[in-house]
C-alpha cells in the first residue's frame, strides 16, 4: 500500500513537471534546479551569477525553505522576480509548488529561471520539477566522501559545481577523491571549482549557462 | 488518504521507539540520536569523543548512511560495538532500523550509544528512534541563518553544538544571530562551541554527556 502511495505521488508529480517545462520552453527562459546540503551557497552563488548575465536577459528566481523570506530578500537585489516558496515541513520542492511560483512571475525578457531548492542532500533528487538541467552544490567543507555517500543526489547531476574553494588551504580535502568517486557514479557532468566570495571559476559557470541557453 | 498513511507511518513509528527505548533503559546505556546536515563533523566529533568517555565505560554505534561503510570503518577504530546502517534513498533513520541495528549489538559494559543520522537538517527530526536526548550540530561553515531557515530540526533538540570553530577567523559568521534565533525556537538546549579538530570546548560536551548517564 505505501509504495502505491508513493508511486502514484511521483507520477502525479512528474506529470505536473512537464507542463512546467512547456512553460519555461514556450518563453524560451532555461530553468535550473539547485540542489546541495544547507549552507553550501546557493544563494551566494546566485547573488554573484545574475548580475554576470545581464547582458544575455533577466533572470527570475523560485527560492525554497521551510521558514523564512531571507533567501528571497537576498536575491531581490540582483533578480528581475523573485518568488519564495516556505515548504514548512517539507523536505523538497515539488513540480506543483513550481507551478504555483510560476504564476508568480512575469516573464517578458526573462532568459534564466532559477530555481533554489530545499538545502537537503537527499530528497529533492527524487522530484522533477520541469527543469532543464540539475545544478549540484557541494561546498568542500562539508568533506570529500559525499559524493560516494549520496550518490542518488549526484548520479542525476548535469552539472556539479565545488564551492567555497577559498577554503581549501585551511581544511582537509582531496579533491582526488570526489573525482574518483565521480568516474564510477557520474563521468559526464562537468566539475566546476569555484569560489563565489573570491570570483574563482565563475567564468566557466557562466559559459555553461549562456550555452545551455543558446541550445534551448 | 494521504495523510492518514503518514500518520500511521509515524504511529508505528513512535511504538518501536518506545519499545527501542525500554531496551536502553533495561541496558542501563545512554542513547543519544545525532542530527545535522551532512558534513557538519558527526563522525568526527565521535572519533574525539569516545576515546574520552572510556573511564565512564565502552561506546557502541549505529551509524546511517544512503551508501558506503566509510563511517562505520572510522568508529570501528574507537567504538567497541558498530553497526553500518545503510538506507538506500532513505533521508533518515527509523525505529524499525535501529531496532534491527540493536540486535547485532552485545551490550555488556556499554555506557553509552550514539545513533549517528543520515546527514539532513529536515527529516530525521520527525522521527523518534526511541533516544534519550536529540544532539544537533551546526557547523559555522554552514551560515549563521541556519536556525531561522530550519526550526524544526532545532526545536526539540537537547543540546546543540556548534562545529567547526577553528574556522571562524576564515569566514562570515555571526554567533549573536544563532543565539537570536534560537531564543525564539530552543531557550532551553545548551550550546556548546567547539572543534573536534582542536579540542576546543569538548569539556563542557562531554560534562553534558556524563551528567546525562548519570541521570538514567
């Protein structure tokens, strides 16, 4: 009975992620989903990306949390619109939380839609949300062995960005290992080492992104 | 429909915790059910802290994880008893598995068993695994909103360590926002700052420890 339940809640789920999805195709806007443990910089990441994509159009922002408008209020600074969703209890963003966001926004000019998950390094992975590419954060404080310690987070990855690098010299971190366990769980998602604080490999996020874009 | 299935989840749930705890009890251990995000240093703290509760008496662990035995392999160098616990896609621990993880164990001369959580700041908080105390870390590394953005992780908590303090001359973290918040959401739980790395504050943690087991 419970995996009945389960299964019928992810179709239901699914099928409301592809309408979000012909949504974000029709106005020719890339939406991403962010997803990584709490505190490894989503929203910092994304308040030093927005401003570097001006010139390729707005972008527009989902924000989920269990409480609080902070993430929002950040974000409102450099993103055109910025919608929060507070999950309360709920551990991820669903495609039908998106869709209620989506009517939210305004999307005249509006290139990239970023949609900042639940900081949870497990759940969201199971829920789809009509995005066109899974970000994945992995701050190197939070230690080398997660990639080998939740793999359904980061099998699925399009594209896996190590933050925080500022830190490197200050904490025990081998970068070999992430790599290692990367070649056996996911070999295609490009890896990304950068800092948002300090600037570091931003430059290659950034031509990910306008690229995706202009293969839309 | 819906609902009702959570709720008897969490019913049967809460019966094999008691069941759980009444199994503590009669052992005379002092079981303690550790919760943060992941890569916050649980592991870690408990590689420091057995070694130093040896006078009180051994340390068993139940140690869970989506994948790998990597935790379970660095308790067994401290630990006299530790079981690996994998979930799979599970975001948490249950009564039911920790149940399980009790029968491998042999409880002579145990003092204390530390149930180590699968690394989430959202969903091991709904479910109670029949511990005595619920120990939260934050490490500093995570951002000092952490609180205010996760109140059900932090509201039933016991005690509260903050991890990771040899850090905080590297990066922005305001203690006075933690403390903030969480009159608002704990007044109760203490909060104890230390790093694991350099022993700094693992007095006051293991006076807590020690004063709990005396009080079973």
């Amino acid at each position: 009975m419970k995996v009945k339940v389960v299964e019928s809640v992810l179709n239901a789920n699914d099928a409301v992620a592809r309408s979000n999805k012909k949504v974000m195709d029709e106005a020719c806007v890339l939406a991403l989903n962010l997803m990584s443990a709490p505190g490894s910089g989503k929203t910092t990441l994304l308040e030093n990306t927005i401003p570097s994509l001006a010139k390729e159009g707005r972008s527009a922002v989902l924000v989920g949390d269990l409480q609080t408008s902070r993430d929002a209020e950040r974000l409102g600074v450099s993103a055109a619109e910025v919608t929060q969703i507070n999950t309360g209890r709920g551990c991820h963003l669903s495609a039908a939380q998106v869709a209620d966001g989506l009517k939210t926004l305004e999307f005249d000019d509006i290139a990239y839609l970023f949609i900042e998950n639940v900081g949870n390094l497990v759940c969201p992975a199971s829920f789809d949300l009509g995005e066109h590419a899974k970000v994945v954060l992995l701050s190197i404080t939070e230690g080398d062995d997660k990639v080998a310690k939740y793999p359904t987070m980061f099998q699925p990855a399009d594209v896996i960005l190590l933050t925080k690098m500022d830190l490197m010299e200050h904490i025990d971190f081998d970068i070999n290992r992430v790599k290692d366990d990367l070649k056996h769980i996911n070999s295609k998602a490009p890896l990304f080492e950068i800092s948002s604080k300090k600037g570091d490999g931003m430059d290659k996020w950034l031509d990910w992104l306008k690229d995706r874009r202009s293969n839309l």
